[in-house]
C-alpha cells in the first residue's frame, strides 16, 4: 500500500467513509455510489527484512518508521482491522492444517450476516441499514453497547489509545460483529478486547 502515491491514497478517505465518491469539476459535481471493501497489505519497510537483524538494511529501524508513514494518520484511522503477519518459515509449511477450516469459518459469518439482516430489517425500516457497518448514532447505541465491564474496557481503550470518535465507534461496529459470530445477544468485554486488537497503527 505505501508504494501508492500519498495524494492516491487519501482520495480513499472520503470514498471508505461516506460510500460515495465526489467528482468536482468547475461549478459542477456529480456524485457516484462507491461502497467497496478495502483490503490491503504493506510491507514492515521497503526491503521488507525490519524484523531479522541478519537481513535488514543498514538504516533500520529508520526505514520502517519512513516507510510506514508514507499512510497517514486519517487514512489508517478507517480500516476496521489491522493484522500483523509474521513470516511464514520453510517449518510452518509442513504443520497440519488448521482445525478449523475455510467451509466452517464460511458458514459462521453467513449465519452471523444472516442475524444481522434480521436485526436491521426490524430496526430500520428504510432499508438503508443491513449490517453492522452501516449502522450509526443511536441505532449503533442501541445494538452495540457493551455489558458494564465492556463499557469500562473502552473508556480505558479511549483514553489510553487516544481513539478518535470515528475510531471508538469502528471498534464498537467490530464488537458487535464479534458476538454476532459467537451468536451473542450482548456485546461484551470479550467481543470488545478483540476489537481493540485489530486496531493496529490507526488509533
């Protein structure tokens, strides 16, 4: 991703946030519908080695934080999910495979799209809101507020991780998604724990 040109990049901002992109042109503008999933991947630095000593370049660990921040700030504060992966050795490629497979993940996140579907049909009668993503200001509060010792965790998060109103609310969109694939009724501090994880860089 930070191989794009910054001005590229941020002209996604308003796309990721509104699902819809802007065309200005003189007097005139036109707006098209652009509801999309941004999915992304970026190297710890330019050679991609920061992590092992024996590989890296001789400006480490400078490059990284260069590299890096070629993503600005309000940029990353709209991805919902940030995973580090750590490299994948010669070893790790005779484990056995994971317990859980790509069939079984597939059914659990149809079930929970499924849940949310009902949800919302009975919550939004516009139509305008099918999942959680969709979902803001009191409808959002309505379906998303964490149990008591949930509530505590995201103050402490907030705080703590200085998150931006846009970040708090993500991270709530995020919980709510996770109980719904535990087919939780309530949010809880579990769902929101996780949700914190997957903030990453973004804040």
């Amino acid at each position: 991703m930070p191989e794009f040109p910054r001005q590229v990049l941020d002209a996604l901002r308003q796309p990721i946030e509104t699902g819809e992109a802007v065309i200005a042109r003189a007097n005139h503008h036109v707006t098209y519908p652009a509801r999309f999933q941004l999915v992304a991947a970026m190297n710890p630095c330019r050679c991609g080695h920061l992590a092992d000593p024996n590989r890296a370049c001789s400006r480490a660990p400078r490059c990284g934080g260069d590299y890096q921040n070629r993503l600005s700030g309000p940029l990353l504060d709209r991805f919902d999910l940030a995973i580090e992966v750590q490299a994948v050795s010669a070893a790790d490629l005779s484990l056995p495979p994971p317990a859980e497979g790509s069939a079984t993940v597939a059914a659990r996140v149809a079930a929970a799209r499924a849940l949310q579907t009902e949800r919302y049909r009975r919550l939004d009668p516009t139509g305008a809101v099918r999942t959680n993503a969709d979902a803001n200001g009191e409808l959002l509060t309505a379906v998303a507020e964490p149990d008591p010792p949930g509530r505590a965790l995201m103050r402490q998060a907030a705080e703590k991780l200085q998150l931006s109103a846009r970040g708090y609310h993500r991270v709530l969109k995020v919980a709510r998604t996770l109980a719904d694939l535990d087919r939780a009724e309530t949010v809880c501090r579990v769902h929101v724990a996780e949700a914190l994880a997957y903030r990453g860089r973004g804040g």
